[in-house]
C-alpha cells in the first residue's frame, strides 16, 4: 500500500536531520519512530536533491549553534547572558522529552517518540533568541525560546518552500507577553478589540508540536503550560 502524500511540516523535519548529518535510510528510520505515516525512502531522496540545490548561507544557518562563533553569526558578545539562560531552559526540556519518553515506554503502548535532538539550537535560533530579547528585554528565557523558535521556524519555511516571512502576529504576542500567566488576559482582550493579530496555531507544525506536546506531558516543567494555540 503506497504511503500518504506528506505535509511541509514532514519535509522541515527531514531537512533538519539532514543538516545533522543524516543520509536517506536514516532519516526514514527516524521518521519511523516519531510519526504515523512517514514517507517512503524514494520521498526522501528527492527531498535531499532540493536541500543540496540550497544556497550555502542557509545550511550555515541552520548549522549547529557555536558560542565561539557569534562574530559570524552578527550576534554581539553581550549577548550572551540571554543566550546562556535559553541554553538552560533547552536543557530543561531537553530532559522533559527524555522523562515523557520513559514514561511512555513503561506503558507497554505503541509510541512515537518525541525528539530532544529537535531542540538542539541552530545559528539561525540564536539570532532569533537575541532579536527577540532586544525587542522585549523584560521576556523570560522560556519566552525568548518560544517566539525565537516560532520565528525562526517561519523563516526556515520560507526559506525551504518559498513565500512570505510573516511574524505580525509573534511580534504582537512579544510585546506583551503573550505566554505569561499574568499578561494574557491583556493579551486576548488586545486580541479582540484587534489591536494585534492572534497567534497563529502552531500545534499543526510539527516540530513546535513536538515541543508542546513536552510541556503538556511533564509535571515538573518550569513556569508557563504552552500548548501551541497562541
């Protein structure tokens, strides 16, 4: 029986384990573990021939994130601190999948396993983490992580599919706070007198469901209970 048609957000995930130094059979094999209807290997081989045809700058990008190499990135020294403390939140959750995990393991049920290697920051991230921070300096590392991995995953998008880079919506969620308990009332009441747009709902792309579906599990998670609706 042939596979179903795969949606972008399947592509984005292969192409970010194709930056990481996956070849074709293994990115099946992951694929297999962390989704329903993975694509067939044939899907994949000409998913890579398009990432090969992608311009350098952007497999830079989207590269590993280095600390040594924040002059490459355009990202100023001072940045750092903020860098750091979103580098402890990742680790945090990071640790959060790993529990999930083993918790579902113990159930004896089938399960498609959640990912921590998705969270492992890119230079295209932390340029995002430190505009965002700049653009709000009073947000919390899990915030900056949040909207920097929404607007750098929009970007990816764009850069792999083509289109437009629209981060209205993120942009009015920042300046208020939008995933903090105490600012999301004024948030939606923003929201409906339509001072700013509503955040799009993210839960359907698959990496930030991925994410979600982390905090959602764990009971031991820091402060906030994102769940990908905006």
């Amino acid at each position: 029986m042939p596979r179903p048609k795969a949606d972008p957000d399947q592509q984005l995930r292969a192409y970010d384990l194709y930056r990481r130094g996956l070849g074709p059979k293994a990115i099946v094999t992951k694929l297999e573990c962390e989704l329903v209807k993975p694509v067939h290997i044939a899907t994949v081989n000409r998913w890579i021939k398009h990432f090969k045809s992608m311009p350098e700058a952007t497999e830079w990008l989207d590269g590993p994130y280095k600390w040594q190499q924040l002059d490459e990135y355009g990202i100023p020294w001072e940045a750092s601190e903020v860098l750091f403390g979103v580098w402890e939140w990742i680790v945090e959750l990071q640790g959060t999948i790993k529990q999930a995990n083993d918790r579902m393991r113990s159930t004896g049920h089938e399960w498609k396993y959640l990912s921590a290697d998705l969270l492992t920051p890119t230079a295209r991230q932390a340029r995002w983490w430190w505009r965002v921070h700049c653009a709000n300096p009073t947000l919390e590392p899990e915030e900056i992580w949040r909207f920097g991995f929404e607007c750098a995953l929009r970007e990816e998008r764009k850069d792999l599919f083509g289109g437009d880079l629209d981060l209205s919506d993120v942009e009015g969620a920042a300046r208020v706070s939008a995933w903090d308990a105490g600012h999301q009332k004024a948030y939606q009441q923003h929201v409906r007198e339509g001072m700013i747009p509503p955040m799009k709902t993210t839960s359907t792309t698959w990496a930030v469901q991925v994410a979600s579906s982390a905090v959602r599990q764990s009971k031991d998670m820091p402060r906030g209970s994102y769940t990908g609706n905006g």
